[in-house]
C-alpha cells in the first residue's frame, strides 16, 4: 500500500512537470515577439509600371525603439524608384534608407526615443519598385531585427514575412478609366515613376510622367503649369504614352493631360508634382549647457518644402536623426557625453532631401552623481525591498546594484521618470545580514555617471529562522562546552588513580626501605649492645679509666637513641 502510494506520488509530480514545462514553451512563443512584414503581402503590377509595397512592423504589446534591416529583391525584375520616410514611426535614422539596384538590396536602421512604439501596423519604409520583365518577384528580409525599448536593446524579432509582386506583360496593363461622357474619351490616369506620390517633395528637377492609350484615342495634349486647373495645349499623335521634363523650378507643379477621339476632347487628368532642388540655407550651430546637460539651438531655413530632420553626429558617434517637428524652440537636448571637449556635425534635410552642414565644438559639464535610498524598513530575508532615488537625468538609464554579503551582486536596469527619479522593487533577498545597494546613470557603454553612495543596510531572518539560529547557536556552544568538561573530569579521574596508586607504590617502597633501615639500625645496636658488654665486663675487673668511662656512658645513650628513634619512625610509617 506504501509501495502504490510513493508510485502515485512520483507519477503526479512528473504530470505537473510535463504541465510546466509546455507552459513555459508555448509562453516563449508568440507571445510579446515582434514581427517584420512586407505589406502588400501580394501585388500586381504589369510591366512598365510602379507598384509601391511598405516595410511594417507589429510588436504585439511590447515598446521598440529601433529596427533595422536588409531587404533582397531580384534586381533582373524590379528597379527601386524612391524609399520614403513619410510617414514612418522612426523619427532617428542610425543610417537612411538606402538601396542598390544592382545588387538588389535595400537596408534601414532607424530609431525613436521613449517611450518608443507599441502597435501592430507601424510602417517603417515605403518603397516604389518599377517592374522590367514578367514573372513573380520575391521580397525577402535578408537580415533584420527589432529591438525592445528596455534599456539593453533586446532583439525581439521572431517572425518576418516576405512579400510577392506578381508582374503581368504590359498590355494587360490598362488603367481603370472613369466612364466617358457622349463616348468622349475617359478621364487618363497619369503616373510618375519619379515623383511617385503627389504630396510628398522630391530633389529631382527631372519629371517623367507615363500614362496609357485606349484604342481609339487619335491624339493627346499635355501641359505642365504652376495652375492646379490648366486646360493642356501642347498636342502629340497617340503614339506618345511618356513625357520627361528637365530643368523644373522649384515649387508645386501641375502637369495636365487629356485625351482625343473621333468625337473629341475628354476631360483632363491633373498631376501634382513638388520640387525642391536647392539646400536649406547655411546656419550657425550653437551649444550651451544647463548645469547638467548640452542643449543644441537648431535654427536652419528652407525656403521652399521647409526643413524635415536634422541629423546629429557628436565625435564618432552613430548619427542621430531629429524630426524638425519634434524640437522645443528650435532647442534640442543631446545625449549625455563624458566631461570635456567634443565636436558636433549637424546636417539639416528640407522635406525634398536636399542638405546643409554645420560643425560646432562644445564641452560637456560633469555628470552628476544619482542618490539612492532603502525605503523597506526592517527589511525580511527572501522577501523583495523598495529601493528609492533622484537623478538629474530625466528619462534616463540606470543601473541599480544589490549585494548581500559574499553573494554575487545583482543588477537591476531601469528608467528614470519624467522629473529624474526613480522607484525599484528588487527580487527576493536570498541572503540575511549586511547588505550594501548603490546606483550609476548608464547612458552607454563608455558614458556612466560615478556610482551613488553605498547604502548599507541590515537583512533579518524570519522569526522562525532567528529562533532557529539562536538554539543553534546555543547548542554549538553547550556541546562544546560539555565536552570540555567531561574530558577534564575524565582526565581528572585518571590523574587521581594515577596519583594514589603511585603514592601506594611509593609508601611500600618506603616501608620496604624503612624495614631495611630498622634492620641495619638493629644490626649497629646489637654490635654496641656487644661493645658495651665488654666495656661491663672490663670493669667489673679493673675501674675504668675516664676515657673508657666516657665511651660507656656514650655507648649506652646511643642504645637508648637508637631505641626512642626506631619506635617513633615505625609509629609515622605505620
């Protein structure tokens, strides 16, 4: 029964595994994962002809804050006419849309600042391709990824989808037309291969406009003004399906465009082109600092399609693209740089393109160091803590470091708030005692503020732990203790048998000698007993002389002595 209920055991502990396990797979899938896609998935274009397809990007709930890409189509099929920016939810280009129709390559990296974007349409590029020959053209991410808007640039890319141009031979080609009046001929639909959308600006002072030919149109007229509504007066034969224009001024242009038949005129087609070829006008860079932070006044003029970005280079530094729209007067705040000197390039783009550069050199004041402090009082081991500080910086990243006696320290990335604080609640604490938390602004690998002054700070145990520990404690020192005082005794005991049974030893030793020294002194009596028998017997013969009086009055208190010292010594031994 023991036995079945252990198996059943093991057997529910492996199911809840296996459960956590796909739960932790499929959260790891698809879920906050970011995607690159070319929209129109599916396009149809005829030879001769435009067809405009956009890079966008959906983040499935997560912030980015920059992306970039290389894009493959076959250049045997497709020439790319123009990559447009408008709109677009990046706002910095690290580098600007590029393309190579020889290679077939197209690349963006660009960027914006916080709080970054959120959204499943954000459209990055648009991208005209012209088609050359019939077939199914792919187009492919070669490389690209999409990074969170968390402070460590996290690529969160995990699924791109390609698109496809289908393109169809030129004669199948033929534009919608609106329905004619009195069999007039239909309104055209004119195109422009280079100045594909009529509201945006273009550079090029070279327009080619193309347009289709029905059957029975016989001749046509064209006209390009600065009116919005001009009636065409240049006539061509129907052969004529394409005009280019050189040497355009710069301003809004109209080109106009009707059809005739054997009935006569139909209605006229107006086409808006803006060009501006001339540079915005040269300014002057100037920087000066708060206390705390570089501030650039950015005051550049174009007189025609007006400025659309800035571009900012500090040293070797990526180049940062600013929106015109988004400056505050003109001003605007650069990335915290290292204490010291530093050079800027500023290049300013009218909304055609076009370019003017300016330079400037500007220092850069100390970083100011954030201050940090522990709110969680009487703060509980495995339990998280509030950690609180102030910062200079506003909108910044930060580092803030935790370390709990030998453990490794932990780091935790944040962001400062609006005003420069910042607010954290840490992990579980795994360790009690001294526990020491710092802080450091870390605006890139290379530019960090000092770190903030160590707070140190003490981590209890539980109550159940700190009783714990504290009979712990005790036991390791009443064992210790213990011991000690049993092996004193038991050593003790030794020594106390070891002493007697010697002082046994040495008092019959002493006996044994003391026998032997009665026995000699007995011996040394009877030979005086014997002498002074003599010495009786002689005067009881003769009188003594005094001498040999002297020597008998000797021998016998010797006797006497040597009597009284015996008895006294055996009664001490005995």
């Amino acid at each position: 029964m023991l036995h079945k209920r252990f198996e059943n055991r093991i057997l529910k502990g492996f199911m809840q595994s296996c459960v956590i396990a796909v739960l932790f797979l499929f959260s790891g899938t698809g879920v906050h994962a970011a995607t690159l896609s070319i929209s129109p998935l599916t396009a149809q274009v005829a030879v001769g002809n435009i067809v405009s397809v956009k890079v966008v990007i959906g983040t499935q709930g997560k912030s980015i804050n920059n992306s970039e890409g290389l894009v493959l189509f076959p250049s045997d099929m497709l020439d790319v006419i123009s990559i447009s920016k408008t709109p677009s939810i990046f706002t910095l280009w690290v580098e600007e849309p590029s393309f190579s129709n020889a290679s077939g390559k197209i690349s963006f990296n660009g960027g914006l600042p916080n709080p970054g974007f959120t959204g499943e349409n954000g459209e990055v590029v648009l991208v005209t391709f012209k088609a050359k020959k019939v077939g199914t053209a792919s187009i492919v991410f070669s490389d690209a990824t999409v990074r969170e808007n968390n402070g460590l640039g996290t690529d969160i890319l995990t699924f791109k989808q390609s698109g496809i141009i289908n393109i169809g031979p030129r004669q199948i080609e033929v534009p919608i037309l609106l329905p004619s009046v009195n069999n007039l001929p239909a309104l055209p639909v004119i195109t422009s291969s280079t100045h594909p959308q009529q509201d945006q600006w273009y550079s090029s002072a070279s327009a080619t406009f193309s347009w289709s030919i029905p059957s029975n149109i016989t001749s046509i007229q064209t006209l390009l003004g600065t009116s919005a509504n001009s009636t065409p007066t240049v006539t061509y034969d129907a052969s004529v399906s394409q005009k280019t224009i050189t040497n355009l001024t710069d301003g809004t242009l109209y080109f106009h465009l009707r059809y005739m038949n054997a009935l006569g005129w139909g209605p006229t087609a107006h086409y808006k082109i803006r060009v501006d070829s001339t540079p915005p006008e040269k300014f002057t860079l100037t920087v000066r600092d708060d206390g705390v932070r570089n501030i650039v006044s950015l005051k550049a003029i174009d007189a025609i399609s007006g400025i659309e970005s800035y571009s900012l280079k500090i040293n070797d530094q990526p180049a940062l693209r600013i929106k015109h729209d988004s400056l505050i007067k003109n001003d605007y705040t650069l990335p915290i740089q290292e204490q010291g000197d530093h050079e800027i390039v500023a290049v300013v783009y009218d909304k055609a393109g076009n370019y003017t550069e300016s330079r400037a050199l500007f220092s850069s004041p100390v970083i100011v160091t954030p201050t940090l402090s522990v709110v969680t009082s009487h703060p509980i081991k495995n339990n998280p803590i509030e950690i609180k500080g102030t910062s200079k910086y506003p909108q910044s990243p930060m580092m803030v470091f935790i370390q709990s006696g030998r453990l490794q320290e932990k780091s935790y990335p944040i962001t400062t708030s609006a005003d420069g604080s910042f607010s954290l609640i840490t992990s579980d604490i795994s360790s009690s005692g001294s526990t020491l938390a710092w802080s450091q602004l870390v605006f890139s690998d290379s530019v960090k503020s000092p770190i903030s002054e160590k707070v140190l700070f003490e981590v209890y145990d539980t109550p159940f732990v700190k009783a714990a520990k504290s009979i712990t404690y005790g036991l390791s020192l009443i064992i210790p203790i213990g011991i000690l005082i049993f092996i004193l005794l038991f050593l003790a005991y030794l020594g106390w048998h070891k002493f007697f049974g010697l002082k046994r030893k040495l008092m019959m030793d002493f006996r044994s000698t003391a026998d032997d020294i009665h026995k000699a002194l007995m011996l040394f009596k009877d030979e005086l007993s014997t002498q002074l028998e003599s010495l009786e017997k002689a005067k009881e013969d003769r009188i003594l002389n005094k001498k040999e009086e002297k020597i008998f009055k000797e021998l016998q208190d010797n006797i006497v002595s040597i009597d009284e010292f015996i008895a006294k010594k055996l009664r001490k031994i005995k």
